[in-house]
C-alpha cells in the first residue's frame, strides 16, 4: 500500500493517520455488509482505504467550494447600489463603486463578489457549501 497523491499533497494529518490505519489493518480480515446484509470477507485495511478515497473527494469539494464562494458586496439595500453612485461624481461614479465593492469583499476575507445580488445573495451559494458538509 501507498499513500495516495491526493493525501500528501494535503495539509490535513487525518489522513496519514487514516492510511497508517489501514496498512496496520491491511491483513485483518472483517466480513463485508452490502445493503445490510453480510457480503463477502473483506480487510479492515481494505474498507479504511474506501473511506480515505471518500474524504480525499470531500476534501476536492471543499476546496472548490470555498475557492469559488463569493461575497454578496457592497451593493446596498436592494442590490443596486444606487446610493453609493449618488456619493461620487457621476464622472468616475461607477469605477469608484466598483473599487469600494472590491475593497469592502477583500476586507471580509473574499477575492470575488456576486456582481447582482438582491437583498441577499443567492441561496445557491449557502446549498453549495452546505452540500459538501
């Protein structure tokens, strides 16, 4: 057995302690259940390797997850940021809010911002990081 690519290149320690897990086990054989129902025998080390590949995948879903969440930003009430267009000068209005926006989401820990938004952002985002969980 070997450490998987995807569990080196990682910063979490949980799955080098999962996969010494399952080298220690790779011989210790268990019967394996399919659909609650005893299937054919199986490794300890075998069924750890399954549930590292699981949290490898989880872990690449997070990751995109939070790389491309966005921040609902600077836009006002209703999304339209009419009042900050109203506190520039209409000549450089719009570049101005679009630097505030900017400024504001990088303050709050984002690189990016939905560029519509409503009163809220859109719920998407929230079943988007909550479907990874």
């Amino acid at each position: 057995m070997r450490i998987p690519p995807q569990a080196e290149n990682t910063n979490n320690n949980n799955f080098l302690v999962y996969f010494r897990f399952a080298q220690e086990f790779k011989n210790l054989p268990t019967l394996g259940y399919t659909h609650y129902q005893p299937a054919s025998l199986t490794t300890v080390g075998k069924r750890a390797t399954l549930w590292i590949q699981d949290l490898i995948m989880d872990e690449a879903d997070m990751r995109h997850a939070l790389e491309n969440l966005k921040f609902r930003g600077n836009k006002g009430a209703t999304g339209t940021q009419a009042s900050y267009l109203q506190l520039f000068d209409p000549a450089v209005a719009d570049e101005k809010v679009k630097q505030l926006d900017k400024k504001v989401a990088e303050f709050a820990g984002f690189s990016k911002s939905f560029p519509v938004t409503g009163q809220t952002y859109t719920r998407k985002a929230d079943t988007q990081v909550v479907q990874v969980l």
